[in-house]
C-alpha cells in the first residue's frame, strides 16, 4: 500500500491513549523528514487514560480525514488499526506489536501499520528480578495491571513466569480505572505484600504521582515502567518508614525517540511504502530509584 500524498501538505492526527505527547519532538522529527510548520497541521485527540473512548476517537479522525494517524501507546495503536487499513498508521508500543496483531513481522510488517518498538512488557519480569535483589525480605509481591490494555495480558504472564522461578507469591490486582487505583492498594496492604510492580500502561504513567504517594503511605516498595520526572520522591519516605521506588525505563521515551516517531509520518508520505518501514526496536534502558530511609 503506497501513502497518500496531499499536495506537499500534511495533517498528522497525535492519539495518546494517556494525556500528553511531546510535540515539539514530533515537529522536529516532521521537520527533518522534509515538513516544515507552514505546511503541517496536527490534530490532537486525547483518552485521558479512558480505553473505552478510543475508537470513537480513531474513527472521528478517519472520517475527517487525516493523512496519517500517529497512536501512542498499544490501546491507541490497535483502536487506530480497528478503524482504517487505508490511512498509514504510526505506533509507539511497549509490548510486541505482532502479539499485539499491528503487523505481520518485524521485517515486513505489512498492511497501513508500522512504528517504534521498546519491549516494555517484557522488562517486568527483569524489573521484578531487580526488586527482589534491592528488597531481599519480600517474599510476596504484587503486580498491578490494567486489564483493558490490550498488552496486560502477555506482561502478566512474563511477570507471574518470572515470580514461579523466583519462588515468589504474586498476588495479580487489576485497575482498568483512574478511581480503582486506591482500592488496588488497599487490596495489597490486605494480601500483605512487601512490594508491587507497576504494570507498563498510559493510565499508570498518568498517575504516577498518586502510585508513589501510596506506596510511600503504605511503606510499600515499588517498581515502576516510568520515569519520575515531576514526582517528589521523597514522599516515599514519610514518617521515616522505609520503602524503595524504582523506575525503569527504556531510552526510547526520551526526546530523541519522539522525533524518530515524527520522522516516520514524513517518509510514508514521501517516497517509501508503509509495509518497507520495519518497526525499529529499542532495547537499551536506565534506571532511576532512590534509596529506602535508613
């Protein structure tokens, strides 16, 4: 399938399955590949995290239409997919994008689909491994997920495959919502876990601020597929009770990242075809945490 060119114009549609997406990225990466401001509208139709919203989203903006669709996070992706296979499709995912049914193959994903891969899914089971080592007392550990993801599932299994090995307890709490966030928690504090892993999710990233604050209120240490950035770390130190929070996070969410996912739109509708583009995959990470109270 060959793009759809539109007189040197482009109309770029942002649809984060959470509520931000640097811009400024997207228009660099948009200027590299040939548009420049004066010839680039972008049309930008947030989530908020609410899953369900999506595909009346993604088919607002086929009707409009636009000429590429750019999905942020997997939710989006396969909403975008489910709603047109004639508009190209740009997607960041952090779970495999063939699991998910965006593409074909790596190589060749094929059809209206490609864009930029970063495993996040499969770090949980290494974030879970790391916990374990930074907090050698906890023998139960939580896992927090949101089951309307279409990636919960596969990072699900990888972490509870990962808990069996390590002869762990690994009581699995769902949040599909911003409001069951706090029942998830006192859920934990119930079952007594030492520490939770945060699933990988839009909502969760959302919400970062309130995880840490309640892990910090239940002394509970965590591990979390986000960066930290804006969330005061030292509320998980109230009252001088110890607990730890880890963030894990793969290098691709950095600026750089965001341009290359603003490239993409301007090679489709150049000279390349959409199933050529294979989805680049990122596999480096950093880790971010700070240490329990002594």
């Amino acid at each position: 399938m060959r793009a759809r060119k539109k007189s040197g114009d482009l109309t770029t549609a942002i649809v984060p399955a959470g509520t931000s997406f640097p811009l400024g990225a997207l228009g660099q990466g948009l200027k590299e590949a040939g548009y420049k401001g004066r010839n680039v509208a972008i049309k930008y139709r947030s989530a908020g995290g609410e899953f369900d919203r999506l595909p009346a989203l993604a088919a607002e903006l086929v009707s409009d239409p636009v000429a590429v669709i750019v999905a942020i996070a997997p939710p989006a992706a396969v909403a975008a997919k489910a709603a047109t296979s004639t508009i190209p499709i740009v997607f960041t995912t952090g779970a495999d994008p063939v699991d998910l049914g965006l593409v074909s193959s790596f190589n060749r994903p094929g059809g209206n689909v490609t864009g930029v891969n970063f495993f996040v899914t499969t770090l949980a089971a290494k974030r879970l491994e790391l916990l374990r080592e930074l907090v050698p007392s906890a023998t139960v550990i939580g896992f927090l997920s949101n089951p309307t993801n279409p990636a919960s599932d596969s990072e699900t299994r990888n972490v509870q495959a990962a808990a069996r090995v390590l002869g762990l307890e690994l009581p699995v709490v769902n949040a599909p919502a911003e409001g069951d966030i706090d029942a998830a928690f006192a859920s934990f504090v119930q079952q007594r876990v030492n520490a939770v892993i945060v699933g990988a999710d839009a909502l969760f990233t959302m919400r970062r601020g309130q995880l840490v604050g309640l892990a910090a209120r239940h002394a509970i240490s965590g591990s979390y597929a986000v960066r930290f950035d804006g969330v005061k770390l030292y509320q998980a130190r109230e009252q001088d009770r110890p607990c730890l929070a880890l963030g894990v996070l793969p290098c691709v969410l950095r600026r750089a990242s965001h341009r290359i996912v603003g490239m993409l739109p301007g090679h489709i509708l150049g000279t390349s075809r959409t199933f050529l583009l294979p989805p680049p995959e990122q596999r480096s990470g950093q880790v971010r945490c700070n240490p329990p109270s002594t």
